[in-house]
C-alpha cells in the first residue's frame, strides 16, 4: 500500500488534481508515519494536505517546533515529551507565531526544563485544552499546576510523579478545572486527605482517579466515595489506606469498574470483600502483592461478580488448586489472570481454573515453579483465544506443552519463556504462531541460529525479540532475524558474546529498530556500530556497557547517523574525552547517558562534553568521584535545565 | 498533685462512685452560697422563674418542720419581698444595716425556738428520729444563713466593699464551703421578714471547733437535705449533670448554654457580680485569708495552721454520701445589662458553668490586656486564649484569593470548598501579578524569580551540592558559559539553534531574563 502511494505521489501531476479533502482521506488511511513521510516528501499536494488535515504530532527537536506548529494549523494533540532541549523561552516563542485554537491534547512528560511561565504560555495559547500530561516532570510543583489549572475545560491532567505538587497545587487544580474526569496524582507524596477531599467535592465529573503512592488515608477513601461517576481508581502502594477504607469506599455509589489495590499492603480479603459488597459492577480487580491469604467471603463474594469481572491480578498470593476451582467457577468471564509468583499453583489447579473461563486471553504464571506440561496441555485445549502466555522460571516445562499451544492457540502475541531452558524444538513449533509479536527468550541458553532460524522463517511480524544470555546465538542468526522479521523494534542481545561485526552488519537491515541492547559483546567494534547506526535510523535507546572494543569510531558513527538517539550506556567502553565531546554536542535527541568508568576520558572532557550537551540532558550516570572535580557551576547548570544526576561509586571490575 | 486531685475528683464524677463529687458539691456550694445575694436578687427579681422552684421546698419544709409549733404565716410570708433584701449591695446605709441586724435577730430567735421545742421533745418522746434529724438540719443551715447575713452586714460597713460577701471576706466563703448547706435553705432563711431591732451576733461563730460541729451536722443531715433538693427540683431529671469545677483547666471554646435548649424555669439562675467573676481565687484560708484556686490547696495550705489540720479527715477531700441526688440544674446569668447572656435579655441564653461565665465576662466586657508578644497585634482577655494563640502564632499563613488567611491548611480548604471560585494562594501568586501588569519595571522582582522559582535546583539535596546559591541565576552572566563558551564553537552548533530563531527573544534566556518577562507580558 505504502510503496503504492509513493509511487503514485511520486508521479506528481496526477494527485495535484485530488483536492486537499481527497489526499486527507488518503492520508489518514496511511497508518506507517515512515510512509506518510515519503508521501509529503514525494508530493507538493500530499505536503499541503497533511498540513491542512494533520492532527496529531510529536515533536523530536526544539529548533523545527515554531516552525511546524504554524506549518499544522490544524493540530489536535501535541506530543513535546521527546523534544529535546526544551524549555520555556522556547516553548512559549513557538506557541506566540502560532494558531494553536485547535489543541486539545498536550503531552509535556518528562519535559523537565518547562516551568510555569512555559505553561502559562500554553494554556494562554490553547483555549481548547482538553489534557495535558505532565508526568515526570519532577521539577514541577504548585506553580506549574496552577499554571496548567487556568484551563478551565481541562478534563485529563496526570501529574503523576511530579514531586513538589502539594495539596495547594491541586486545590488550584479542583477549583480551576472543575470538569476533570481523568487526573493521576501518582507519587505526588505532598498531597493528603485535606486536597483529595477538595477534590472529591469540586470534581463531581471524575471517572478515573489514580491515588497510587500517596500518603493518604482511609479518609481519602471516604471523601472519594461521594465521586459518583468514578469508574477507575488505583491506589497502588497506598500503605495507609486498610479495609476500614474499602469499606468507606464500598458504601458510595455502585460506580467502580477498576479497582487497582496492588501492593497496599493493610489490605486484607476482608476488605476486598466489602469493596465487592458495595460495587458489584467491579471489571477490573488489581490485588497484586497485597494478599496474604485468600479469605471464603472474598472468594464468595468474586463469584457475585460473574458477570463482569474479566481482569484478576492475584500475584503473590498463596492459591491451592481448590481456590482457583472457585475462581473458575465463579468468574467464567475472566479475559485476564495474573498469577505471578503465587505459591502452591499447580497443573491440577490451572486445568480447574480454565476449565471454565474458555474467554481467557492473557495468562501470567510468571514463577509458577510447579507447573508443567500439563498445565499448558488444559490451556491449550481450553483457552483457543490465549494472546498472552508469561511463563518465565516455569523450568518444569518443555517442548511437548508448547507444542500443543502452538496447535490450539493461533493468535498467540506474546510469550515470555525466560530461564525455561526451552530448546530449539520449541522454537519448532512457536514457529507455527504467525502473529507472534513479542518473544522473550533470555537465559535459554541451549537456543541456537536453527531454533531462531524457525522464529525467522515465521514470524514475520515479531517487534520484540529478547536473547539475554541466549550464548548459543551466533551472526548467523541475526542474519535470519534480519531477513525474515523486518519489523523489530527492540532487540536484546546482551551476554550473545559470539556475535561479531559482521552480525551488527546484518541489523543494520532493521530499520525500525528502536531499541538494541548489546551489553557486553566484547567482540563488536566501531565499525559493527557504524553499521547499526548507518542502517537502524530509527534507533532511540542504545545500550554498549561492557563493549570493552568500542572505541571513539562507534561514536562518531553514532554522531554522524544516530540521529533520534535519546538514551545510551556507554559505561566502561574505550572511549576518550574527543569521541565524547563530539557525540554528545552533535546528538540533539540525546537526554540519558550513562558513563560511568570511562577511564580513557579526561576530567577537561567530561566537563567539556556536558558543557556542550547542557541544555539537552535529563538524566546521567557518572563516577561520584567526577562530583568533586567538575565544575560546580556545570552542575548548577546542569540541575537548572532540569537534569538529575545519579553519581554511583563502585570499582572498576572488567568482566566477561 | 493539683491535677491530679482534679482529674481524680472529676472521674469520680463521672463513675457516680461514694465519692462522687465531693469537690465539685463543694464548689456547687460554694457558687450558691457565695453568690448568696444574687441568688436572692435573682429569686425576687424572676419570681415567675424561681419561685416554682422553691415553692415545692417550702412545702416539704413546713409540713415536716413548722407545721407542729408553728404558724402559717411564716409561708406566707416568704413569698413577700423584702424591700431591705432586694438592694444588698448598695452602699452602706443605716437603714438597710438596721433591717439586716432586725432580720438577724429575729432568725436567732427561730434557732432558739427550734432548739427549744427539740430539746422539749427529747424529753417527752424518745421516737421520732427523722424529725429531729430535720430539726437539726434546719438549725444548721438557719445558723450558715446567720453567719453569712452578719459577715455581710458587717462587710458593708467598709465603704469600699461593694460586694462584701465574697470578695472581702474569706471567711464566708471558706465557711459557706466547709458547711455545705444547701441553698435552699440560706435562701429561706433570707426571705424571712425582719421585724425586731435587737442585733445579737451568736457567739457560735467564735468558738473555734465550730467548723466541726458544722461538719458534722452537715453530715447528718446531708442525705436529707439532697432528698430535699429533688423535690426542690422536680424536673430536672436531663439536666442534672454535675457541675465541673470552677478551676478546672479546660478551656470553653464557646460561653457554653449554646445548644441545650432547657425550658425557662426548668433551671436555677444565679447570677455572679463582677467583682466576683473577676476575683482571681475562690477558696480562702480561714485563718490567714490567703486564697486559692483549688480546694486541695487549700486544705495542703491549712496543714501550716496546726495540727488539727493535719489529720487525715482534714487533708482528706471531703467525701460525698453515695445516695446523694445530683444539684438541682443551675445556670448562670452576665452581671451585663443588655448582654444576651444576661437573664434581663428578651432572647436570655444562660451560661452552663462558673468557668463559661468567668470566660464570656472576661471575653465579652471586659478589656483586652492580654498582648501576644510574638505579633504584637493579638489581643486576649482571657490568658488561655493567649496561649492558645501563641501556639500557632508565626506559623505559616493559610491565603485564599479573597485574602482571607488562615491558621490551618484544612480550615483554608474547607473555606475553599465551601465558596465558589476561591482558590488557595500560592506564596508568590501576588508577585506574579505584578510581574504581568508592569514588566518592565518589576524586572528586578522577576530576576529574582527566575532565581528563586524557575530555577529551583531541584536535585539540590540529593545531590548534595554545597551552598548552592541561589543568586547566581539572577545574574545573567551566569548563562554565559552555555551560549558563549569558544571550546565548542568549533565542533558543533549547538547554539546556533537559539540564534536561528533569535528574532524572537524567547528563545534565547541569556539575553536577559527581563526581556522575556516584557515579552510575555505583551503577549
């Protein structure tokens, strides 16, 4: 379709006749962004049609933001998480030459260099503002909120993990955005039971709350049990919240149809069960990691959720074959069960529990040491719509099991076999799973180029392949990779110690390959790396710890093609302070760099080369020994443009 | 030990035990029979609100007491008022020194009879028990009433005593406490009309083991006397609560009376003169006059005097009989005329305790001479408010957008949610507005912003940067190094970006963070 397009956008006169309205239509039917682009490259006419029709982008660069932001008048959703380097003299300079009356979506994640005045700016710009996200910019506090709180038909904002919110910021928020339907206040550890019961009376419209991390009380349950249209809360690892509060909560309206209590750790089944009681429309029950033991009421009370309930996390919950008969019983329309690292799972109780729930579409027996290929056997006989199987550290499992899924399950997407020593016979017959798209292979060390080379053969539309530890994998087999599964986009291959430069020769083929981790192939060189970076254009995050061969070559070929490179370990590889100096001045996407042990480097390097990457970088990794000699004026500078430095301490080890 | 003395007395209340109020009916009766005289002004002054109260008593008393020697006229007689009586505290004058000595006289005369008629009676019939046990009842609490009248009498004759039952004469409070009479019958006593002139002072106030003759009549009779009070009282069964004591450190957050909704009548009102509410204490040493504000004081006080104070029935709090009934239901009048708490006032609402009265009268009338030294501004009239204050004076302001501070973040929230449109104000929430409206001239302030907001170091502490300050962003040569620096002129272009655009002066801070500040204010 795409080459189709190009060709026919290539021809030039002919499309120039369609109206604008007409190659909109063609466009928005273009779903690759990579074709899009070589439409607008081709044609005039596809270029003004994108322009006018365009609704959404993500900016990678602050230089180009005015520019195209006047360039897309018609822009609905602004996505400047990735843009480098930005802040707010260039935030609000793009947003003062631009028509941006449209905007109703902005994603400012991790933009830790915009503060207050960039937002006032943005909310000034954009009357329509409908969400912003500003999640992880770790620097904001009340000011930026209240900023952002000028938008008065805000109805999504997620704070989450904005660290200097207070309940002051979000009273800003309440009382200025009253039609807030979505808000994430996870890790925002200033807020207590005062603003979240503000909350509660300002913002009747809320449906999705997320509480998670917060120091909040049962309190905060009771005032959130007003919110009659809350349909989605989460309160992950909220440790002062217990069953007195599911209870509180369980006596407002019979709303709820997401309950995330993971990991708080006061919550009993009791309290579930009360929960339960008073919201029996329940969809969604997270309870990962807070369970202790599996209470009767609890287990009665799940069955009066039949109906409805289709998600159940239990993780780490002690369940014997007869509770999971229960669950089987009593919730048939289960699409999703997590049973990671629950103790006393076996074949006996998996083969009750699916015996049942035929709907089953995502099964996590992460850890579930017991099991084995009688487990799969039932899933596979009972389970035909099974899409996501997570089986790492099943060890008793083999072959004979995964055949019989591959058999029965043909939409399998996903499966994690990490450290279940599965062979090349297994791969044999995963290879039957043509819509395969993630395949988790680390630690299985007896997969070799001919079990991968099945998985090539097959699995076409694979996007994540992970061979942590898989040391049997040699070049060969990243040159079946690279012929037959064109679409990956993260690739592991640490610890694979037999792979040279003539394998990364091959994944320079992968060209939408975004994430490769090649830690500690001691083997690969620059020139392995020219060939990765020249090829995979698309790259964003590379890992090169332990590369004891990369010299200043691989990075100057990172310079010179790595382009969109926003993350990079490149701790104990041969590098010297020119090779640093030159990639981190040259990479305009690059934000995390970790450098710890580069022994080659100078001191006038390191402070030379993030002198040059100043305004950019959100996050480095570095020796605690460099603190004391670089310049404390780089690091204030550094911490003013918004970048944490995490200075470990730890001896230089060579390992292999 | 005072607290403790305090706390003790006060569970002891609440459990209803043998000890049950002791201090407190000390108090009770020590407000009663200290505040003597307003009571009667009360009583004559509300007939319609006391007497129902009362009348009953008398009932009870004449049937049991006066009916077998006695006249009726003497009933009736205690419903007329006594013009002499009505006025004790104006200044001293012959007249009303003459009807209070002829008034004293005359209730000697009715011990006598009393007296005589029991003594009669012993010799006649052996029986009879309880009615001799009245009689004597009503000799104790005629001779508390004489004691008190001549006390009072003779207070008045100091020209500067205005008050003089309380506040100049230690003694009869102390007495009035260590009698324990019940008021009601002080008050009978009172209203008895005067009609001879011999002033004779019994000499039993003198003698010095009176106090235990007193103790001990009292404790005879006390039961009988309680029982009298019920009747006193017929409906004030809800009401009956014990009256805490006066010295009692818990503070009234409100004058008290508010919400109980008693029906006029249903209580005794009493109402406490200035002086008296003002007086600083409230037991007094019989001998020494020194005062205290607790009865436990006291009686560690007395052990100085002697020997006989040493005793343990003396140190001893004074127990209560476990049959005893609860005070009738008293309440309590401002002196302040028009006040609301005033019983004078059309909407009157009675203050509950002593210490509500105490803290209205001094919160309501009087002057403020309590100064917070912190803020120099706070001003109390009552040193717990003071202190209270003190407490959280200096903290952190609470500010919602209309300007309203406040002392606590929750009471700014619930403000907040409450009215529509209020925000919380972010601490520089004023500065801002300043920077908008007048850029250029507030640039100084919005340097100093960029310093202290924008740039906030925020992995300053993690980090660990010693005396990071905060000043270097404010000067703008402090970004120089990023946009002039010549090492890397050479090897990249890294800041041309910023020169690209720099027709605007967004994009480029170094150029001066004032500049930014006009910019946006124009846009």
């Amino acid at each position: 379709m795409s080459e189709e397009v190009q060709r026919y956008g290539g021809g030039g006169g002919g499309v120039g006749a369609l109206s604008l309205d007409l190659l909109g239509q063609v466009l928005d039917r273009v779903r690759e962004p990579r074709d899009r682009k070589a439409c607008r490259l081709v044609s005039r006419a596809f270029a003004r049609a994108e322009a006018a029709h365009r609704r959404a982008l993500r900016v990678l660069r602050r230089e180009p933001l005015p520019r195209l932001l006047r360039t897309f008048p018609a822009l609905e959703r602004l996505d400047l998480s990735a843009c480098a380097s930005l802040d707010d003299a260039s935030l609000a300079a793009a947003l003062a030459g631009a028509d941006l009356a449209g905007i109703r979506r902005v994603c400012l994640a991790r933009a830790n260099g915009v503060g207050w005045r960039g937002l006032d700016a943005l909310v000034a710009a954009c009357p329509k503002l409908e969400a912003v996200d500003l999640s992880h910019c770790v620097g904001a506090g009340d000011r930026e909120v209240a900023a952002v709180a000028a938008a008065t038909g805000l109805r999504e904002l997620s704070l989450e993990k904005c660290l200097g919110v207070t309940d002051m910021g979000l009273a800003k928020v309440v009382v200025g955005c009253p039609k807030l339907e979505k808000l994430s206040l996870k890790w925002c550890r200033e807020i207590s039971d005062i603003g979240i019961d503000l909350l509660s009376k300002k913002c009747p419209e809320l449906r999705s709350l997320d509480i998670s991390y917060l120091k909040v009380g049962n309190e905060s349950l009771r005032s959130i049990s007003s919110l009659e249209k809350l349909e989605e809360l989460a309160m992950v690892c909220c440790s002062c919240i217990d069953d007195d509060g599911l209870e509180l909560l369980s006596k407002g309206s019979n709303s709820l149809q997401s309950v995330d209590v993971s990991r708080s750790d006061h919550v009993t089944s009791q309290g579930l069960a009360s929960l339960i009681d008073g919201h029996n429309f329940l969809q969604k029950l997270n309870a990962a990691d807070c369970l202790h033991e599996m209470g009767q009421r609890f287990l009665t009370n799940l069955a009066k959720l039949k109906e409805t309930l289709t998600v159940l996390r239990l993780d780490g919950l002690e369940v014997s074959a007869s509770v999971l008969q229960a669950i089987g019983e009593g919730c048939n329309n289960l699409v999703e069960i997590s049973l990671s690292k629950c103790n006393g799972v076996t074949d006996e109780g998996i083969s009750s529990l699916v015996a049942r729930c035929s709907h089953l579409r995502v099964i996590d027996l992460t850890c579930c040491h017991l099991l084995t290929d009688n487990a799969l056997d039932s899933i596979a006989e009972n389970c035909k719509m099974v899409e996501c199987l997570r089986l790492e550290s099943c060890s008793s499992i083999s072959e004979k099991g995964l055949e019989q899924i591959a058999i029965c399950c043909p939409n399998l997407k996903e499966i994690d076999l990490t450290d279940c020593r599965v062979n090349d016979a297994a791969l044999q017959h995963l290879a039957k799973c043509s819509e395969l798209l993630i395949l988790k292979l680390g630690l299985c060390s007896s997969v070799s180029d001919k079990g991968l080379a099945f998985i090539s053969s097959n699995c076409g539309k694979l996007i994540e392949l992970d061979l942590y530890r898989c040391t049997s994998v040699t070049n060969d087999a990243l040159a079946a990779l690279a012929n037959g599964c064109k679409k990956i986009k993260m690739l592991n291959l640490c610890y694979c110690n037999k792979i040279t430069d003539s394998g990364l020769g091959h994944l320079g083929s992968l060209e939408e390959l975004t994430n490769l981790e090649l830690r500690c192939l001691v083997r690969i060189t620059g020139i392995g790396i020219s060939s990765v970076a020249i090829g995979c254009k698309n790259l964003i995050e590379l890992d090169l710890k332990r590369c004891y061969s990369i010299d200043d070559a691989g990075l100057w070929a990172l310079a010179r093609y790595a382009l969109n490179l926003r993350q990079l370990t490149i701790s104990y590889c041969q590098v010297t302070g020119l090779g640093l100096c030159h990639l981190l001045s040259s990479l305009r996407c690059l934000q995390d760099v970790k450098m710890v042990h580069l022994s080659w480097v100078s001191i006038e390097g390191f402070e030379m080369a993030l002198r040059a990457a100043c305004g950019r970088l959100k996050k480095l990794k570095m020796l605690s020994g460099l603190k004391s000699v670089l310049s404390p004026e780089l690091l204030q500078l550094l911490q003013a443009f918004g970048c944490r430095i995490r200075w470990v301490n730890k001896p230089l080890v060579y390992k292999d | 030990m005072e607290s403790g003395l305090g706390r003790s007395s006060e569970t002891s209340l609440k459990a209803s035990s043998s000890m049950a109020s002791n201090t407190s009916r000390n108090t009770d009766l020590d407000q009663q029979g200290g505040h003597f005289n307003s009571m009667d002004q009360s009583c004559f002054a509300r007939p319609s609100q006391s007497f129902p109260a009362f009348s009953p008593l008398f009932g009870v008393q004449s049937s049991s007491l006066y009916l077998p020697d006695d006249n009726e006229a003497k009933i009736g007689n205690q419903f007329e008022p006594n013009p002499s009586l009505n006025n004790p505290t104006v200044d001293w004058d012959p007249q009303v020194m003459l009807s209070n000595l002829s008034f004293l006289e005359q209730k000697i005369k009715q011990v006598k009879d009393i007296v005589q008629s029991m003594s009669s009676r012993e010799s006649q019939v052996a029986g009879g028990s309880s009615e001799v046990q009245a009689k004597q009842q009503l000799v104790t609490a005629d001779l508390t009433c004489i004691i008190i009248q001549l006390i009072s009498t003779a207070g008045s004759l100091l020209p500067s005593m205005k008050n003089p039952l309380l506040s100049s004469n230690p003694a009869v409070r102390h007495l009035s406490n260590t009698l324990g009479s019940p008021m009601a019958f002080g008050s009978s006593c009172n209203q008895r009309p005067s009609s001879n002139n011999d002033a004779t002072i019994p000499d039993i106030t003198k003698t010095p083991d009176y106090e235990e003759l007193m103790n001990s009549l009292n404790s005879t009779t006390q039961g009988e006397s309680d029982e009298l009070m019920k009747c006193q009282n017929p409906c004030g069964g809800e009401g009956s609560e014990p009256i805490p004591m006066e010295d009692h450190d818990v503070k009234e957050s409100d004058d008290g009376g508010e919400g109980e909704n008693l029906p006029p009548g249903s209580y005794v009102v009493l109402q406490l003169e200035k002086e008296e509410i003002l007086a600083p204490h409230t037991h007094f040493c019989l001998i020494c006059g020194k005062g205290f504000k607790r009865d436990a004081n006291l009686r560690m006080h007395m052990r100085g005097h002697g020997d006989e104070y040493k005793t343990p029935a003396a140190l001893a709090k004074p127990s209560k009989d476990s049959s005893s009934e609860p005070a009738p239901v008293t309440r309590y009048s401002c002196p302040y005329v028009g006040c609301k708490r005033n019983k004078e006032h059309r909407k009157f609402q009675p203050l509950k305790t002593i210490l509500c009265v105490k803290n209205h009268y001094k919160r309501s009338h009087c002057d403020k001479s309590y100064t917070c030294s912190r803020c120099n501004t706070k001003k109390f009239s009552v040193i717990a408010d003071l202190k209270t204050h003190e407490k959280h004076c200096g903290r952190d302001k609470w500010l919602c957008s209309c300007g309203t501070t406040f002392s606590r973040k929750d009471k700014l929230f619930g403000h907040v949610a409450l009215f529509q449109g209020h925000t919380p104000a972010l601490p520089m929430d004023d500065v801002k507005v300043t920077g908008a409206s007048e850029q250029s001239q507030d640039s100084e302030a919005m340097n100093n912003m960029v310093g202290s907001i924008v740039y906030n170091f925020p992995g300053s502490s993690s980090d660990d940067i010693p005396n990071l300050d905060m000043k270097m962003a404010d000067d703008t040569r402090y970004f120089s190094p990023l946009c002039i620096d010549p090492c890397f002129g050479g090897l990249d272009d890294f800041t041309r970006p910023g020169f690209d655009i720099s027709e605007n002066p967004f994009s480029f801070l170094p150029s001066g963070s004032c500049s930014f500040e006009q910019q946006n204010g124009d846009s």
